[in-house]
C-alpha cells in the first residue's frame, strides 16, 4: 500500500477518492450466497465470499468491467504476493497496517468505527480491506529488496547528465542524519505499550544529542539506538516522512511499532544539490511516475516469475 512513500500514498489515494464518496443513503451489501472454493493457489483457497468482497471493493472504486472476473484475477495475484512476502519475510507489521487504516479514515474525517460501517455496508468489510494494505504495503518493498533501491537499480551515468541537462540544474533535496531510539516492548508485554509511550515522550526533552545517545539509552531499561546514517529525503520511510519534517528540538513524535514505541533523532541535516542528490530525487520521481500508472516493469517481471512456477487450479 515503498521509494513506498509516493506508491502506497497514491494507491490509496485512488481508493480515497472514490470509495468514501458515498451518498447519505446507506450502501446495501451485496447477498452473500454459501461460501465455495472458487481457485486454489499454492495449496491457499480463494473462495466465493472472498471474490464477493473483492468485487464489493471494485465497485467502491468505480471500476468497470466483469468485476467478479477482475476480482478473481486480483485476489490470485496478492496469494501470490502475499506467498512471496511470507517466504522472505518482508511482511509490515500489523501496527503499520493499523496506523495505515487510521490515517485513511483521518484523511477522510472520518472515525475508525465510521469507516468500519462503511466497508461494512458495501459488503467488504474492514478486515478484507486490512489485507489488501497489507499486501500493498509489503510488495513494493519486496521487488525494492529484491532488485535494488526503487526497484529500478541506480541510473547510468549518462542517464543522469541526459535528465540533468532536461532539468537545467541540479535538484535540491534535505539530506539527513538519522538514529532511531527504541523503546523495546517485548511480544508478552504489550499491555505496557501506554506506560512506554509516556515514557518515551517524556525521554525526548533530556535527548542530549547524537553523540552521546548510546550513554542516554542507559539510563533507560530495554532502550536501543539504531544508526540510520545518512538518509536523502526522497528515501524517507512513509510512516516516518511526516514526522521527520514536522520533527521539533531534534526528535520526532512517537511511534508504535512491532517493537515497541520509537522515535527519530536527527543529528544533523541540510540542503544538497550533488549528483548523488540528484539521482535520488530522479530515482524518486520514476518510481512515482511507474507506480501512479500502475507500470513498474520489475514488479511485473516478479509476477510473471511467481506465477510461471506457481500451482494455480480454477475450480
């Protein structure tokens, strides 16, 4: 639903736009027949109520077309995906996938019950909806992983003079120095997540800087800092662009992750306009370009591998 930052923001974008322009007459779902396997992928089954909520979802989106065809085609691609996300544990975090539902709900001035009732009276449901932004979140970053930084490998060298006399100067972008402060909840202690995050917020006024960070961290039990290094804008995780430039005194707000409650450190940033920069920001802008359109040739690549090796049987 990563660079994902532009991808994901876009294809939710596109589901923002359409799906919650709903009239004040409540969305009447559609019937639900007894539920049957319609395909089976890799030993995972689809099922009737999954086509059923897929094609609720296509109609939200305005789409055209044989909608139960089209969801079909559609949930076989993400078992697909989310197979391959599994096997090399690229998968985010439900906390992602949770904060990433808020913010849609939010975008739209909407609460998170408020949006339930709305994919609950369409016929999709919140849950559906969860997997497909999991599944959208997690592709990008798995062909990002799997054939370099934004998926497309570093431009040639006469690539970046040709776009470079296109632009007629150099862009500009902030480059950052990052660390990541953690504090550490563990998976059986989760209820402690509220008592954490206080803590976490308070720790941000006495941060005394980069340079003496790990000596903080022993002041605190089960806090760990994690060097970022150097980080170019255009590359900023999504979940953590916003509150990196809105970042105050330093630190940013606090998160909650699957580890437990972070936040970024910036020891030092600044505006560049090198050739590094300016790969960067080139990189950034075709990934958007091919993920707006839908047209990114490695993840289309990656697609046709998976489904050339995989078992796939229409019942």
């Amino acid at each position: 639903m990563a660079t994902a930052t532009k991808g994901t923001s876009f294809l939710l974008a596109g589901v923002i736009a359409l799906s919650l322009s709903v009239s004040p007459t409540p969305m009447i779902a559609p019937a639900q027949a007894a539920t049957s396997v319609v395909a089976v992928v890799n030993k995972t089954a689809i099922t009737s109520g999954d086509v059923s909520r897929r094609a609720a979802f296509l109609r939200l989106q305005r789409r055209s077309g044989n909608l139960q065809k089209i969801a079909k085609e559609e949930l076989i691609d993400e078992a697909l995906k989310r197979q391959e996300i599994a096997r090399v544990g690229l998968s985010v975090s439900t906390a992602e996938v949770d904060a990433s539902f808020e913010r849609f709900a939010s975008s739209n001035k909407m609460s998170i019950s408020q949006l339930n009732s709305v994919l609950d009276q369409a016929g999709v449901g919140a849950a559906h909806f969860k997997a497909f932004i999991a599944v959208s979140m997690s592709w990008p970053r798995l062909v990002n992983a799997r054939y370099g930084a934004g998926s497309r490998g570093r431009l040639s060298n006469q690539d970046l003079i040709t776009r470079l006399l296109e632009n007629k100067q150099k862009p500009v972008t902030t480059e950052y120095f990052l660390k990541q402060v953690v504090f550490v909840v563990p998976a059986s202690k989760k209820g402690s997540v509220g008592k954490r995050k206080a803590e976490a917020e308070k720790s941000r006024s006495s941060f005394p800087g980069c340079d003496q960070a790990m000596e903080f961290a022993k002041n605190y039990i089960d806090v760990s800092i994690r060097n970022l290094g150097r980080v170019m804008e255009p590359e900023l995780p999504p979940e953590w662009k916003p509150l990196i430039e809105k970042a105050k005194d330093g630190t940013t707000a606090t998160r909650v992750t699957d580890r437990g409650v972070e936040y970024i450190a910036i020891c030092n940033q600044r505006q560049v306009s090198d050739d590094v920069a300016a790969e960067v920001v080139f990189r950034a802008e075709d990934i958007g370009k091919e993920q707006e359109g839908g047209d990114n040739p490695n993840a289309t690549k990656y697609m046709e591998e998976l489904r050339s090796k995989a078992q796939i049987v229409m019942q």
